[in-house]
C-alpha cells in the first residue's frame, strides 16, 4: 500500500495519471494498493475458470469474459483490477 498521512483521497482521475508501465495498482477508498505478481498456484486457476468461462461463452454468448489488468471502475475513489470480468450483453 502506498500510504498519504493526512492526504486527501486519491480519484479516478489521478489514478489514469499513473503510467501504464510498471507494476500495477487498484485504488481502494482513495489509497493505492500494488499487488505482487500472482504465483503459479493462482494463474493455474485463474487460466482453468478462464477456460470454462470460454467454452461456456462459445455455447451462449450473452457477454465478453476479460483477463487482466482491466480497470474496473465503482467508485471515484475504486477502481479494481480482477483477475476475470465478464461483462454481460446488454438486455
């Protein structure tokens, strides 16, 4: 974690100031956090959903599945990057 005493809280818009190199952050509650590189044991299940995300979108295509980094946005203080998304058609 990247800790500010006494900082305002950082926004979305500061945070798509960060260069796109380097190692990557999600902003929590205004506080940036860096994640280590995941290990071997979390990429053999992140590819293994993955995969069965894949297949099952192949038989019904109701959205696009994604892998990371993929910003996600919730707040102007939250933004994540999860490991999968899949984001639904529209209705």
């Amino acid at each position: 974690m990247v800790v500010r005493p006494h900082a305002p809280p950082l926004t979305v818009e500061e945070y798509k100031n960060l260069p796109e190199t380097g190692p990557r952050y999600q902003l929590i509650e205004g506080d940036l956090y860096m994640a280590p590189a995941p290990n071997r044991f979390h990429q053999d299940i992140s590819r293994n959903l993955q995969g069965a995300l894949d297949r099952y979108l192949e038989r019904h295509p109701i959205g696009i599945l994604y892998d990371a980094p993929f910003d996600v946005y919730l707040t102007n203080t939250d933004v994540f990057q999860p490991d999968l998304l899949v984001v639904l058609n529209p209705n």
